[in-house]
C-alpha cells in the first residue's frame, strides 16, 4: 500500500475520471464536478483523497463523510456506494491556497494583462483540486471540459477538442494522477515539428519555438533506442517564472520554466529530460514514493543517451560531471538515511524524496551496469524493460525480480538501492573540457557552453570575485544558470558589486533549484538574514506553494 494515500485500490479501484470544471480567476477557485467511474473487487467503500476541498455533495452514492486532515496526506473522503454501483460524482470547489494550483495576476505574466493559472500535481498535490485515489499505483484515464472566461486558453496534458461553450479533452492511455495537469491564461501556439508545439504567452512565443526546435529530434533519439513514443504528441507549455521545478513531464504536454531559455540552446538538457519522461515514469511508474528513483534515475540515464547522440559525447560527458559533483555535495549535508535510492518516507512529505539521490544516483547505477554488461545489451534490456511494464506501475521490488531474471549478476544492486552513499566500483563519468579547464584561466570563452562556465566557476577556490567579475562581466550574466551561480558564490564571498542582484534574481524566479540555495546561504550570517528576510516577504506571493513550503522552512 502507498503510505502516502488514504485510499484503498485494492478494494474500490478508480479506472476513468470525468472532470468539469470552471476555472474562476476571481475567486481564485476550480468550481465543478468529477464523475470517478469503479472497479469494485472487495467491501462497499471508496475512499479518495482530497486537500482543503469544499464537498458540496456526491452523486449516486448512499452516503459519505470527509474525515480529519493530516498536515502531509490532507483528508480522506469516504463514500459508502450503493449495491451494484460503478460511479459517482462528487461535486466540489477548491481552496484559494490549493497546494498543486498557482493563481498568477497579470503583473506577474509576461504579456502583464491576463491572469494565470497552472496545477503542479507532483508528488500529492492532485488531491487539492481534484477529489481521487492520489496515488501513482493507481492509473486513470479521463476526459476534461474546462470553461474559462473569455479571451483566455485552457490547455491539459491530454488531446484537446475545441467547443463553443468551453474545451474538450481527453486521455486514453492510463496515467497516475501526479500527472494530470491543467493549466489556463493568454496562450499562443506554434508547431515545431509534425508531432510537436510550443504554447506560450505572446512575448515569449518566439525564442521559446527558437529554443527548443530540436524537440522532433530528441523523440526520433529516444525512439531509435528504446521503442516506440507512445503519447500520440509531444508539446511543450512555457510558464510564468514562479514554476518551482525546471520542468514537469506531464503526458503530451511538458510544463518548462522559462529560465531555460537562454538564446543559445545551451539548456535544453531539460527537454531531453522531460521527454525520457515519456518511457521512464510515465509509461512506467513508480508504484510509491519510496520508488521515486525508478523514475528519475532512468530518466536522467536516458537524457543523457539522447543528449550524447545529438551532440556528441563531450557534451553528455560535462552533464554528467556536474551531476555527479553536484551530488557529492547534496549528500554531504543529507543525513545517512536519505543517501539510499529506496527511501523510507514514513511520516514525512513525499516532496522530501526530491533530491539529487534518485536522479544522479540512479543514473549512476544504470551507467555501471551498462558498463558491466555492454551497451547493446544495456540498451536492449531497457527497450524490453519498456515495453514489459508499459502502462503499469511498478515497485522496486519488481524491478529487481525482471533485472535479476534478465540481467543477472551485474553489479551488487541490494547495495546500490538500499545501502547509503556510492558503492566502489562506479562507473565514474569523465569531461576532457572539464580537464582542460581545471589547467589554467582560460584565455578564450567565446565557444564555451553553459556547463563549461559552471565548472570553471565551482572549481575557483578561492574565488577571485573581483577579477572573475572584471573579465567575464559575471554580475550582468542574462544565463539563468550562470547567474544563479554566481549570486551563491559572490553571497558565500560576501561581494559587494554582486549584492543588489541577489533581490531582482531572487523576485523574478520561482524554481526550487535556484531559490534554496541562495536563501540558505544568506542564512549562515546576521547580514545575510537580514536580507533573506527582506526580500522574501517581497518575493513570497510570486512563489509557488510548493516553493514557498521549502523557503518557509529555511528563512523562519
């Protein structure tokens, strides 16, 4: 059972969601109903999860309670079915402060006259704007009709149908519920691709089709190697800012952050991500939390496999150098329990598990085994593994029962999975640019990529901030990435020049990547506190929920 549901699949099982809604910007409120229709196996009770939601009532049901709220898993809604019956229809109306839904006013979009709103399900946010069985073992189809007001665009990570009183749309195959994702506001769309697209708001339309216009080449990657794209389309949704993630895979419709854009295509790693998605995670699933790294440690191994047959090893090879040191320090201040890939997540926020372990330590461990057995034999593995647990969500320990059986004797897996920290014997990744960078100051950075100046930068110790700031023009960087790195470093060496940038950077960004790192520094002095404190009662009503939870935590 998922430790991070009230629900009982195992008894009443949701197969197909019916959603209507109306998206209400002025309340700040998703208003309407969903019809969950059943699979009844065992006793006469449907227990869903739900977060703040107002129940007004519950069609075709004899009757229903919601119980108490636990401050991580929210209420549970418990419906008593009459004999026989295979749906019912809750009609509800969210919170204002809905964990998975952001509420943006026009000041804080691009085009500045529209308001916005988009969901963020992930990890167990789904159950605060939708009344369901919140948990990844369970997977549902559904059909949406969204009404929104006049003038605005409602776009889900499902087919679409356009009607006159509203949007029509649909999703066929079975997802989890992570995964169901909603988003409205002034959009615009161009196609980049015979399968792929871009929404956006207006200004941001063009360099967002400019940025990511390898997108096609990307799903031809992954297809050549591990099977068939599976989702019909693949398009991508450009968000306000206050996104707290660099992505988010939604089936058919990826939701970006739009710091990736950064004119060159520098960053577009993203993407690769976010489409291996499309095989690992959402086609197959981690059943619970706990099994997150099936998800994101495939998916990070993938991303770099498609970036290396696009652009060359050298570019994989730096990717993978920056995520493994990045890692080593991430561990370094995780405690010895949370270093381990099947994490124990009893008591606590799912969200908790989101740490570079399951991504970089996973892709780790698929990159030894790769090496112990051979690409091709490697590659032929996952391609079965895909097409074996299609459409399915699976636990760690199903995982280990296929790989044992078709893979056996690779590497010590139970040590890998279940043990803390990096077994001896990693298939450590290795950068020739990463070398030569490490043999002097540079005398020329005009082709260097964004990971090159990254490396550069984390390996000066100690940094000679006035002189780096002299030559490279690092203070009045416009690449998110190199920017962001360069405010941790000038807070850490207390640089003044670089100060006054720290609260613009930290108001007009919302990822998690970028904002916990800044405020904990500023943390670790009196000035920097009083700085922190500052600029986060100005930049906290722009941030996600999801965002403001961790922040919250650090700066109070």
């Amino acid at each position: 059972m998922d430790i991070h549901s009230w629900s009982r699949p195992d008894r009443v099982r949701v197969r197909h969601l019916e959603l209507d809604l109306d998206v209400l910007f002025d309340r700040k409120i998703l208003e309407g109903s969903v019809a969950l229709h059943l699979d009844r196996t065992s006793g006469d009770e449907l227990v869903l999860d739900t977060r703040a939601l107002t129940i007004h009532s519950v069609e075709n049901a004899a009757r229903f309670s919601l119980g108490a709220a636990d401050p991580n898993l929210g209420a549970p809604l418990t419906i008593r079915l009459e004999p026989g019956a295979t749906w019912v229809r809750v009609h509800y109306a969210t919170s204002p402060e809905a964990s998975g839904l952001q509420w943006l006013d026009p000041p804080q979009t691009a085009g500045k006259r529209h308001p916005f709103l988009y969901t963020q399900s992930q990890a167990i946010h789904a159950r605060s704007w939708i009344p369901l069985q919140d948990t990844p073992g369970v997977r549902v189809t559904f059909r949406a009709h969204v009404r929104v007001p006049d003038g605005l665009r409602a776009v889900m990570g499902a087919a679409l149908d356009t009607t006159p009183d509203g949007r029509h749309f649909r999703m066929d195959q079975p997802v989890p519920s992570y995964l169901i994702a909603l988003a409205a506001g002034s959009l615009d769309f161009r196609e980049i691709g015979p399968r792929s697209g871009v929404y956006a708001e207006p200004p941001v339309l063009d360099r967002a089709a400019h940025e990511f216009a390898d997108t096609e080449a990307m799903i031809a990657a992954v297809e050549e190697l591990y099977g068939p794209y599976r989702w019909d389309r693949y398009d991508l949704l450009v968000l306000p800012p206050s996104f707290p993630f660099g992505g988010m895979e939604n089936p058919r419709l990826t939701f970006a952050t739009p710091t990736v854009l950064a004119g060159d295509r520098s960053l577009v790693s993203l993407v690769a991500h976010e489409l291996a998605h499309s095989w690992s995670g959402n086609l197959v699933t981690n059943a619970t939390w706990s099994d997150f790294w099936l998800n994101e440690g495939f998916t990070v191994y993938v991303e770099r496999r498609v970036l290396e047959k696009l652009y060359g090893p050298a570019r994989a090879d730096m990717e993978a150098v920056l995520g493994r040191r990045e890692l080593d320090r991430e561990m370094a201040g995780l405690r010895e329990s949370d270093r381990v890939l099947h994490i124990d997540l009893t008591g606590r926020d799912p969200d908790d598990g989101c740490t570079l372990v399951p991504y970089e330590k996973g892709a780790l461990l698929l990159r030894t085994i790769e090496r112990a057995v051979g690409r091709d034999r490697f590659d032929a593995f996952l391609r079965a593994y895909f097409a074996h647990f299609a459409f399915q969500s699976i636990t760690t320990a199903d995982f280990l029962e296929y790989i044992r059986r078709e893979l056996p004797n690779t590497v010590p897996l139970d040590e890998w999975i279940f043990a803390s920290g990096i077994p001896a014997g990693a298939a450590e990744p290795h950068s020739d640019a990463f070398t030569r960078i490490e043999s002097g100051w540079p005398a020329d950075t005009t082709a260097w990529s964004t990971h090159e100046w990254l490396h550069f930068l984390r390996t000066q110790d100690p940094p000679d901030m006035p002189r780096l700031d002299r030559q490279f023009h690092l203070t009045d960087s416009t690449n998110s990435e190199i920017l962001h790195q360069w405010l941790l470093m000038a807070v850490k060496a207390n640089y003044q020049p670089a100060l006054p940038k720290i609260e613009p950077f930290l108001c007009s960004v919302g990822r998690r990547k970028f904002l916990k790192p800044i405020y904990t520094e500023l943390m670790k002095t009196p000035e920097g506190r009083a700085r922190a404190r500052a600029i986060y009662a100005k930049a906290r009503p722009t941030y996600h929920p999801i965002a403001q939870g961790t922040i919250d935590g650090i700066v109070n």
